[in-house]
C-alpha cells in the first residue's frame, strides 16, 4: 500500500506542477485552447493518443469485449492504430491544420459556422458537443474510479470526486499547454505500464503458449458446442467485432476533443513525424490492451448485475487483483494517466466550445476580407482575459454534471461511450472530413448529417436500444457520408468565390 500511494502521490504532484508551470502559456484564448498553435510533433502525438486511450478502452472494453470474441478482439486495437491514428493523421491531419489556421477557427463548430456560413451552425455543433461529451466524460470516471476502488480499496464515490476536483486544477490554471505536457509524461507511463501489465498477466497463466491452450478450451457463447473460436484468429462474431472496431476507430474522425490536437500543432513536418509517433503508440497501447483483455475468460465468471447481466466491468480489474503490488500500482498508474488525459482534453474541449461557440460568438471575416464591426483582428486584451476566465468557470460546471451520471451510471462503461460517439461522430464525421476536400457541401448537407446522427442514436436509446449502441454508433458515422453527398447533390451550394477564397490555403 505504501508503494502504490507513493507512487501516485508523485504523479499527481508532477501533474499539478504542470499545472503551475503552464500558467503564462494560458493568458490568450489561443494560449489556452490551442497553445498558441506552436505545439511539436511529439506532444501532439502523445496528446492524441493518449486522449484516444482512456479507463474507457482498458476497463471498459478490452474487458467487455475480450470476453466477447476472445483474443480476436486484439484487431479492435490494431483497427485503433492504423484506421483511427495512422489513416486520421494521413487524411485530415494537413488539411486540418491548414484550414482551420487559414480561416482563423478554434473549435470545430466554429470551423462548421465558418466554413459553411452557418452561425445556426455552429451553435447547434456546440450544444451536441456539449451534451454527448457528457456521458463520454461519465464512463471515463467510472473507468478509473473501478481500478481505484481495487487497488486501494477506497470507496467509488470518493474516487470520482478526487479525480474530477485534481484534473480541474491542472486544466483550468495551465490550459493546453498543460494538457500537451502530462500527455507526455502521461504517455511515457501507459507505454512501459501496458507491456509490463501482460508480461505478468500472461506469466501468471503459465505463458502465452498455454494461455492461447487454455482459451482455445473455452466454448464460446454463440455456439457453446464448439471450442477454440475464442483462440481463434477473427473469434466468434467477426461481423460485430467489425462494427466495433469502425466504432472505436473511425469515431476519433469526428471527435472535437481529437481533430482539436490537429489544430495546435506546430507545421506541416511534424505532421508527418506526429503521423509516425501516434501510430505506434496506439499500436502498443490500444493492441496491448485489447490482447490482456481477449484472455478475461481464464479469470473466472465476473460477478452478476441486479438487472441480471455479467458485470463486464469487474473483468479487467479481477485480472489484475492477484498480482504483486508493484504491479497493482503500475496499473493504477497507467490507468490514471490515460484517464487524466482523455478527461482534461474532453473539459477543456467542451467549455470552449461553450464560451467561443455560444457565449462569445466573434463576427469573423476571411483572410484578405473586411467585414465592418469584426472584432477578431484587435481583441482587447481584457475581453480575452473574460473569455479565459469564462471557460475556466465552464470547465468545473462540466465536471459537476458528468460527476452527476458518473456517481449513478445508466449502463456499462462501453455503452456509454457507444451513445457519446455514435452521436457526435454521426453528426461531425462526414460534413468535417468532406468540407476539408469538397468545395461542393453545402449548409443544407450539413443540417442533414446532424439530425441524422443524433436523430438515429437518440432514437435508438429512447426506443429501449434494439439496435446495440456499439453498432448504432457505427451506422451513424458510415451512413453520414452518402447523406451529406446526397444532400449536396440536390441543395444549393455556396457561393463560388466564398469556397474558392476558403480552399485557397491549399495552393
């Protein structure tokens, strides 16, 4: 027990040093939602990944899916690496950067209010950003606060809170810039804590040899007169683990508190030396977490649910329970680390979207153009002093509602990520990608996608979920783009000299 609060104590403490550190970087709007833009190739990387990879992914779904389809459910990882890191920094990662710099956006519903000349627009991005970073927030704290419980044996409900109130601290005094530094350090943490965590858990089973022996003995739950699909290569239902793996990968497209780290990073080379650090990092910790889950079944039954359901959740944490305390405090780290990151990104995302999007919504004009009463060439210094002191207000309102739905969860950790990213990548996913190389998109296009991808997930939530909320999700995000191309086809599109003065920054 010393060892583990020892160690988490000096971690925390670096943390809010960080905090301390990164204050003078956090005096600007820009400052504190971006870094001033000026953030290398290493952080950036880091902080995707890491803003990726949460309790969410290690407790949540490498438990609930590793029971599920066994070790196959280690191509959710590998999806994670090349479709949700190496594919996003390849396709959006320049035309993100310069889009959004050459039109002067800082969050994502003001890219859509912008690019398409739509403030109904970007208003109505801010509020589905806000709503559905929520329960994404919510199944993040559980997550952490289910490992807390285990390694220290201190109470859930204490848990979340000591979370919440230490992650505001570092969020609200050092902004991004904060965020970007113990992402790093953060980072360095999962990547040695993951390969550590299944060498033990794998030599605790005798070795990968008679691990794989062991699962391949185990009938699985769709034909439970047939043994070995859990050792399989594509396990037992290939096409949900599809579904998943869409879901878990090509989600990160259409996430604001994702795509943002495309926004603050410094030039084009180190996007492309970003590219290269993301991929393998998630390749390691997303590959890494889903194979340590994928062996779940070798541990026993986990417990049942009042509803009558496995408590998939309980999974990873009694995997990890017999092992010695070094390693127990190497987890709790690990988890803290990727959870502690997801959790700033996601605070920090939501209140300035609130405070640019809805409660400060700068008239803007593009690069080379005057609009009489535009306020964004020469802001004054105490309006962006209020802006600042605006978002730090909304990051601790943020954090008391998700502590809300954290302290009574609705349902398990993996679902409520599936609700979180089913609606905003629905949404977000296809007019954000599609805007960035298609002059053709239209306003119209856009209203489309967004009724369509909160409509289905809200629809399908309300309705009791007859379609999984894992492969809602999925169908969301697929499905937005022949809805935004159809739309486009048919509506009328913006003026010619408007997408032409926009899609200059690409010359």
């Amino acid at each position: 027990m010393f060892v583990k609060i020892f160690l988490t104590v000096v971690f925390l403490g670096l943390m809010l040093f960080i905090g301390f550190y990164s204050r003078k970087h956090a005096r600007s709007v820009d400052g504190f939602v971006l870094g001033g833009r000026t953030v290398g190739p290493w952080l950036t990387a880091f902080a995707y990944g890491t803003s990726y990879f949460s309790a969410v992914v290690f407790v949540g779904y490498a438990g609930q899916f590793g029971w599920k389809y066994g070790i196959s459910s280690t191509w959710i990882g590998v999806g994670n690496a090349v479709i949700g890191s190496l594919l996003a920094w390849l396709v959006l990662g320049r035309r993100t950067k310069l889009m959004t710099q050459h039109i002067e956006s800082r969050t994502m519903p003001d890219f859509f209010g912008t690019r398409f000349m739509s403030q109904g627009l970007r208003v109505t991005a801010s509020v589905i950003a806000f709503v559905f970073l929520i329960p994404y927030t919510a199944g993040v704290y559980k997550g952490i606060s289910t490992l807390f419980e285990m390694g220290f044996g201190i109470s859930y409900e204490y848990c979340v809170v000591i979370m919440a109130i230490l992650t505001a601290v570092y969020v609200i005094l050092g902004g991004y810039k904060a965020t970007a530094m113990n992402d790093f350090v953060q980072g360095i943490i999962m990547l040695f804590g993951i390969i550590t965590v299944i060498a033990a858990v794998i030599n605790n089973q005798g070795g990968l040899t008679t691990a794989i022996d062991k699962m391949a003995q185990i009938p699985s739950d769709t034909d439970p007169a047939v043994n070995g699909s859990l050792a399989s290569l594509f396990g037992p239902d290939p096409w949900n683990l599809l579904g998943v793996v869409i879901l878990t990968s090509l989600g990160t497209w259409g996430l604001p508190q994702m795509v943002g780290k495309f926004y603050s990073i410094t030039d084009e080379k180190a996007i492309h030396r970003g590219t290269v650090i993301s991929t393998i990092f998630a390749l390691i910790v997303a590959g890494g977490c889903y194979f340590l889950g994928g062996f779940g079944r070798l541990f026993g039954t986990p417990p049942m649910l009042p509803n009558g359901k496995l408590d998939f959740d309980s999974i990873v944490p009694s995997m990890l329970v017999t092992l010695p305390d070094f390693i127990i405090a190497l987890v709790v780290l690990l988890v803290l680390s990727a959870s502690m990151s997801t959790l700033a990104s996601l605070v920090l995302t939501s209140s300035s979207t609130m405070t640019l999007d809805l409660i400060y919504r700068d008239k803007k004009s593009l690069p080379g153009e005057v609009q009489e009463g535009s306020i964004d060439d020469e802001v004054s210094e105490k309006v962006e002093h209020r802006k600042v002191v605006v978002m730090r207000v909304l990051i601790v309102f943020f954090i008391v509602i998700s502590l809300m739905i954290a302290l009574n969860p609705p349902t398990f950790i993996a679902q409520l990520m599936g609700i979180s990213w089913g609606a905003l990548a629905g949404a977000f996913l296809a007019p954000f990608m599609l805007g960035l190389y298609w002059r053709r998109v239209t306003t119209a296009a856009v209203w489309a996608c967004f009724v369509w991808g909160v409509g289905l997930t809200v629809i399908n939530m309300l309705i009791g979920n007859p379609i999984n909320p894992i492969n809602c999700g999925a169908i969301a995000m697929v499905g937005g783009f022949p809805v935004v191309w159809l739309v486009s086809l048919i509506t009328p599109r913006l003026p010619q000299s408007f997408t032409d003065q926009i899609f200059k920054c690409y010359q």
